[in-house]
C-alpha cells in the first residue's frame, strides 16, 4: 500500500527526539505517557504503524494498543483527528520538533 513507507522510518530518529514533556503544554489536557507522546509524533509525520514498530523495537500489536489509547484519550476517531486534536490542544505542535532541532 505504501511502497515509499521505508524512506520515512529511516528519517525518524527517536535519539534526536524531542523533550517530550516540553511538549505538554496544557494543563487540562489529557495525560499522555511518554510512549504515546513518541507515537503521536511519528502519526503526525505520516508513519505507518509497522514503522513506528520498527523504529521503536515494539510489536506492531503493540502500536495497535498505544494508538487505541490515544484514540481513546483524546476522543479521536482515527489517527488523522487524534493528531488534529492534539495540535488544537497544544499537546504537540504543527511543526516537527526534530526538524527544528536540525537548523
């Protein structure tokens, strides 16, 4: 279905990510864990759950399970609006943190 998916797990570099809980900006928001904050932002980025398995050395049941969360948490219907509803709640920004850590 996405033949170029590998490109873009090569790209994502969870070492280089950023402080997650500086991304926690609102105080009546959700609590997310850490986990699923790095699964947000890997959804944000276009990744495919077999990418964020593989680049989080996780099962892909297990993706499954954090994104299930997270749909619940936020009160999301699929991955697209939890990322949407994340940004309106400033939970995460629009912008990738890692790609401002490069410039």
């Amino acid at each position: 279905m996405h033949e170029n998916s590998s490109a873009s797990s090569s790209s994502y570099d969870v070492n280089s990510s950023p402080d997650i809980s500086s991304l926690r900006k609102i105080s009546g928001a959700p609590h997310l864990n850490d986990r699923q904050m790095m699964i947000l932002c890997m959804a944000r980025e276009g990744m495919a759950n077999k990418e964020i398995a593989a680049v989080l050395g996780i099962s892909l049941a297990s993706v499954k399970r954090l994104i299930h969360s997270l749909l619940r948490k936020l009160k999301a219907r699929d991955r697209t609006h939890a990322v949407i509803t994340a940004i309106r709640l400033s939970i995460i920004s629009i912008e990738s943190e890692i790609d401002n850590d490069h410039i």
